[in-house]
C-alpha cells in the first residue's frame, strides 16, 4: 500500500529538520573548536606578537562564522512562524549594488576573486523595496557566489529595468549548477552540488531569499550562464516616481 501523501511530507519534514539539526551541529562545532584551539594558545606564557595577531584573526573569523549561522537559523525561525516583515520605500538600486559589493570586497580579497557591479537604472530612486531585505538578499547571493568560485574568477553585480521591475543579477564564474538541482535550490534544506558543497551550508540561506524577494512582490530564479558559472536573477518593483 502507498504511503498517504500528507504523511510522506510530513515525513520528509522530519528527516529535514534532523538533517538540519545534524549540520547545524556540525557547522557551528568547527568554528567553535578553531575559537578554543586558539584560546587556548594565547593563554600560554610565551606567544610572540605575530602569532597572537594571527589566532587574533582567526578568532574573529570564526565567531563571525558563528554569528552569520545564528543569524540564518533566527531569519529561518522567523519565516516560519510568519513574523517576518518588510518595509518597502523608495531606494536607489545602483546604492543597493554598491553597499554589497563593498561589503563583499574583502572576502573576495581573500578567495582572489575580482568583484564588478553595474547599473543600468539611471534615475536615483530606481526599485521599491525595503533596502535591509534588499541588501540581505544581495549579500547572501554574492556570498554564495564567492564561495563556490575558484580563485582567479570573477563575481558580477548588475542591475536593470524590465517591465515594471528592476532585476537584480548576481553572476559569477564557477562552475555552475548542476541541472537536476536546479529546480529544487530554493527549497528549503536543499543543498545542491557533491557532498564537500553541501557540506558547506545549511540549505537555509536561498529559501531565505525567496521569501523576503515575494515579500516584496518580486521573484527569483537561477540559470547557468552560456559559458560556465551560475547566475541568480531577482526581480523587485520599479519605483513609481
């Protein structure tokens, strides 16, 4: 006899959030454990200067890993319990662009990948949107852009009028996506690519960007681009004025 559908999802709902469970464990331990490792060297008698200024570094490093995890994981809570808001105003898209791709630089700094951002939108109050959600999105979609491109490539931020909208295109020059996970990335949970990409992540951070993009009346979706690379597009509504 087959498995009623009801209780099919509900059972896959379980087996996701166990999933989930499991790698927030696993996520949150390694950074915890280069955190005390560290500690634990700086508090001996005979560190240098150098080498204090590295576990530093590496402190800081990974507690903001930390606190971008804990963040996702209140932004999903949110989402789910429906009490997420938004605040749409006027905003320029071209300053939405440059806020992410100056707060990106220095990641990209660090995996040696070059950084470009254009707009072709040309009036100051371009795209109705609520700028903190807008920038969210924009900053979870280049991280993720720097993350699975190789040293050497390149991550774009554009935007465009179209029809009413303006759409927003983070592309980068990785190796893309595969096609069978293409219809399923902004699933909750779903984590695409082999096993070390999806040991990267949570499988939270592109279902995050859905909601908050038809929050605001847009959509998003992905492509691989004609030569190599993915590339993320999200629309979100024309200013009026």
């Amino acid at each position: 006899m087959s498995r009623p559908e009801p209780l099919a999802e509900l059972k896959d709902q379980l087996d996701a959030r166990t999933r989930l469970l499991h790698d927030v464990a696993h996520e949150l331990k390694n950074p915890m454990a280069v955190i005390h490792g560290y500690a634990a060297f700086l508090s001996q008698e005979e560190v240098t200067d150098a080498e204090k200024r590295r576990a530093l570094s590496a402190i800081v490093a990974n507690a903001e890993r930390v606190i971008a995890i804990v963040d996702q994981l209140q932004e999903a809570a949110r989402v789910e319990s429906c009490t997420l808001r938004v605040e749409p105003r006027d905003c320029d898209a071209g300053a939405l662009l440059s806020a992410a791709a100056e707060s990106a630089e220095l990641e990209a700094s660090r995996h040696g990948l070059e950084l470009r951002w254009s707009s072709s939108v040309s009036d100051a109050l371009g795209v109705r949107a609520d700028p903190v959600r807008a920038g969210q999105i924009l900053a979870n979609l280049v991280s993720n852009a720097l993350k699975f491109t190789p040293s050497g490539g390149v991550v774009e931020l554009h935007a465009q009028r179209e029809h009413g909208f303006v759409r927003f295109t983070v592309a980068d020059t990785g190796p893309g996506i595969p096609a069978d996970d293409l219809p399923h990335i902004f699933q909750r949970f779903y984590q695409a690519g082999g096993e070390e990409q999806k040991r990267r992540g949570l499988g939270l951070g592109l279902a995050i960007c859905r909601t908050l993009v038809e929050a605001q009346g847009g959509r998003i979706w992905a492509e691989n681009g004609s030569g190599q690379g993915a590339r993320f597009h999200f629309t979100l509504p024309a200013s009026a004025r």
